[in-house]
C-alpha cells in the first residue's frame, strides 16, 4: 500500500508494479500530483499548473518516470541549454555550446554576458573550475556545514556577482538564496546541473497541465498487477500490531465504504510534517520516534497566473533581473495554444515576504513589475489576474539538513517513508521525489525477497 498520490508515490507504485506487487494507492484529494499538479480555471476554461515546474537534463529519474507514464510526447526539453536573461530591457544569455568540453562549454556564453563585469566573469569561471575539479561527497561534511555564501567568498566571489548569477540559478532551482543554502546543495547544483556533463542544464517542461502529464496511464499500469487507485482517500492512520504495519485506517469521507484496509507493507509517500497525524495509537518510544517530524524548514513559492489581450514575449520563458518577477514563462507557447492573446505564468521563489500580502496589493505591485518590464502593456490589457500562495512548496536545504533527512527505511520492518524530503542527496524537487519513490520499492522488494 502507498499512501500519497504525489509524484515520490507514483514513483514507488511503478516500480513495484513493474517488480510484480499489487498496489492500493491511496490519495487524500481528488486528484493526483501531490505539490505538481494543474486543474481547470473555471473563468477561463484553460488547464493550469499550481505553479511552473521545470526539471533539468540532469533529473534523469524523472524523465524516466514521464517515460514510464507514456508522456515523453507531452514534455519539451531543450537539445542544449539556452536560458534569456533580460535586465532593464537588455537582453543577454546564458548558453552552453556543445561542442567544446565541460567546463569550457559555458564559457562562451560568460564571455558574452552582458550582466557582469569582466572582472565577476573571471573569478565566476575561477569558482566554477574549482566545483568541477573538487570532489563535492568527499568533501561534504566541509561544505554542508557552510553557507554557500560563505562559500562563494572564500573564492573570491563579489557581492556584485551574487544578484546576475549565483542567486539566479540557486533561487530557481533550491528556493532560496546563497546566503541561506548549504555550500554543499549549491555547489551540487552547479556540478550536476552545468558541470557534470553537457545536457544536465537543459531546461524541460510539460506542454500539458501536470496532473494530465502524470495520472495519464498510471490506472492502466497498476491495473496490470490487479493493483488499484483510491483518490478522495485520507489516511488517518497506520495500523500496527506487534512491531509490525498491518494496514491503514481511513478517515471516514462517505466516499469509500471501507475504513480500514490490510496491507503486507505500506509506502508513506506524504510530506513530511503530515507523518506525525498518521502516527499508529501507540505510545512506544520507537513508534513516537519514527513519526516524528524532521526538523526542515518550508520554503515559499508564489505563483501569478495572467491572461493578457495581447502578446508581449516570444520566447517560451526568460529570467528578469532587478525585478521581483524572477521568472516569466509563455504558458500560450509552452502549452502549444493558438491565441491573440497571451498568458504567463510568474513564479516568484523565496517569497516568504509576500505571503502575508492580501490579493490586492500583490496585483498591484506585479502588474506594476510586469509593465515596467514590458511597457508595451497597461491596466487595460489585462483579462485576468490569479494568484496561488504555495508556504510550503519545498523545504530549504540550509546548512545541516543533509545530516537530519530521513532514510527511506524505518525501524518498522514492513513500513518505508518516500517523498522528496526524504534522503536521496537531492534538493526539495521532482527528481527528488521519484528516487525516493524508486528507493523505498527496491528496499521493500529486497525485504520480500529475503524473507520469503
Ligand atoms: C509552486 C511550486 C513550484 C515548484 N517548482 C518545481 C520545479 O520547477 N521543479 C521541481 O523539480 N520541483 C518543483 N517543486 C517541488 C515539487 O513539486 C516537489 O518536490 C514534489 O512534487 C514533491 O513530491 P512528493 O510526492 O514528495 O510530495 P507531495 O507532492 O507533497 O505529495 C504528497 C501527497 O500525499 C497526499 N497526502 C497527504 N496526506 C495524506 C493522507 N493522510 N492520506 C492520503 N494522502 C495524503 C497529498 O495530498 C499529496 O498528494 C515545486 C513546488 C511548488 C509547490
């Protein structure tokens, strides 16, 4: 049994159909995605995301698990790394030129970037040299313990080239910023991401709506080894007898007409500061102890979805500097929509300041953003405004927290823990999710195969 229908829960329900287990999946809401996941704007009839995902070249696991699910038709990912950076209208790229050898094929694109000082450029390449020479896992009890901040400084890195890139990269793709990462996550950024080899940088992203991308075949898959899915599911607790899971308890919604279902094993693939609430009844230390909740810290994401009348971008998403816009995607061009008009999507990490602000005010100061960026646009072109505050999008991988993640394994013989918080030396993301969905079925598989 996998409680969670989120990305790490369809990872593991995969991979165990695939070894040939039988699979409940239990899901509390009525659709699956978990934090990925997209649904109907009633007012303008188009599907849209909960927020822009991208995954990168180097997320290797979960272009499998799209692969798995039969929507690699349904994805885009670039042949070679193109990233358009604008500040204050002027464009400029950050670009990988495939043919010469990592680190060398970024090299080019930092010759040519117009953002940065020919002074950042050399000590970035400096830095950049020295992640891809260093061996970052010998090395990581020395950079977990650091900021990657502190970091950058000890190699000479100016505040002045923090903004235009070490913070362009980290807040889009660790959620946060240099001055609160762990050295290590950032500098495992730079290495898988840009370093390690050539196409790990390449920016991917669903041309359809996330939930669509995901729940497309995986009935059918399941299906396969009589193994089913149960949405409108909430476990509200794990049962237990003698050290051992034998099942779960459901919450009673009307929607199901059984409250508890036995199981041989059970997969918790739930964020991690839910685990305490399915705790089993027991008051036994061991019990209190792997329910508890790792001492993370959430990271907030806002996402602004706006319809305009018009066009104002042709490429399918570009990074603004100097601006609180962050990231700007073309949702007309990325979801291959034929329209006059246009609609993005914003998606503004780090944004725990913003969280307090009511609707009103984050319209006001982001369409402000938003023309300022483009001054083609005013009030009038805009049809629609909709905003989704995520405060727990992700956790944060400050310094430490690769020490305090949990293993997909519990004391608990026959119960395993998946999801992206879990230990899998990844940051809080998709890619994340699907190891420690792959992680937990081998685990369990491997135990069956021991005892049987
Ligand atoms: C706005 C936003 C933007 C993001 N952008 C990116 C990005 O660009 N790239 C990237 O890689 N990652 C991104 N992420 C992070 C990514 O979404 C997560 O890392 C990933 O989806 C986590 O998957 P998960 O399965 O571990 O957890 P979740 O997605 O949280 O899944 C847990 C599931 O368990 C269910 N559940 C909880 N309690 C119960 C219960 N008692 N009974 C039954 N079911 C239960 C929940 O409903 C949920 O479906 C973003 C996240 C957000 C919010």
């Amino acid at each position: 049994m996998i409680v969670g229908g989120g990305v790490a829960g369809l990872s593991a329900a995969c991979h165990l159909t695939n070894m040939g287990w039988r699979i409940t999946l239990l899901e509390k809401r009525p659709f699956l995605g978990g934090r990925a996941y997209s649904f109907l704007d009633p007012i303008m009839g188009t599907e849209i995301d909960n927020g822009q995902h991208v995954f990168l070249g180097c997320c290797s696991e979960y272009i499998n698990l799209i692969d798995t699910l039969g929507g690699l038709n349904d994805v885009y990912i670039q042949t070679s790394l193109r990233v358009p950076i604008v500040l204050r209208e002027r464009n400029s790229y950050i670009y990988s030129v495939n043919w010469l050898p990592t680190p060398l094929n970024l090299l080019p694109s930092l010759i040519t970037y117009k953002h940065l000082a020919l002074s950042d450029k050399a000590r970035i390449f400096t830095a950049l040299s020295k992640i891809f020479f260093v061996n970052i896992k010998k090395n990581k009890t020395y950079l977990e313990n650091m900021t990657f901040e502190k970091w950058l400084s000890e190699n000479y890195q100016k505040t002045s080239s923090i903004m235009p890139f070490w913070d362009l990269i980290i807040k889009a793709t660790l959620n946060s910023s240099c001055e609160k990462v762990s050295a290590y996550m950032g500098t495992r950024i730079f290495k898988e991401g840009f370093l390690h080899y050539k196409n790990g940088g390449n920016i991917g992203y669903s041309k359809i709506g996330l939930s669509n991308l995901i729940s497309k075949n995986i009935h059918q898959i399941l299906s396969t080894t009589g193994g089913e899915i149960l949405t409108n599911a909430e476990v509200s607790g794990i049962l237990t007898d003698n050290e051992l899971v034998t099942g779960v308890s459901l919450r009673n919604t009307n929607k199901h007409s059984v409250h508890k279902i036995e199981s041989d094993a059970v997969i918790s693939a739930i964020p991690w500061d839910k685990i305490n609430l399915i705790a089993p009844q027991s008051n036994s230390m061991e019990t209190k102890k792997v329910f508890s909740t790792p001492a993370l810290t959430h990271g907030s994401i806002i996402t602004l979805h706006i319809w305009l009348n018009k066009p104002v971008m042709n490429s399918d998403f570009i990074a603004i500097l100097g601006s609180e816009l962050q990231w700007i995607f073309n949702k007309t061009k990325m979801h291959e929509t034929a329209s006059n008009g246009q609609q993005l999507t914003i998606s503004i990490s780090d944004a725990e300041k913003y969280m307090s602000w009511s609707k009103k005010t984050l319209r006001n100061f982001f369409i402000e953003e938003l023309i300022k960026s483009f001054p083609s646009i005013n009030e009038t072109n805009i049809v629609r405004f909709l905003v989704i505050k995520h405060p727990q999008a992700t956790f944060i991988s400050k310094p430490g927290v690769e020490n305090i993640r949990y293993p997909q394994k519990t004391s608990f013989k026959n119960l395993y823990f998946a999801g992206d918080w879990t230990n899998t030396d990844w940051p809080s993301t998709m890619e994340s999710a699907v190891i420690s969905g792959r992680l937990a079925a081998q685990q369990l598989n491997n135990l069956i195969m021991e005892t049987k």
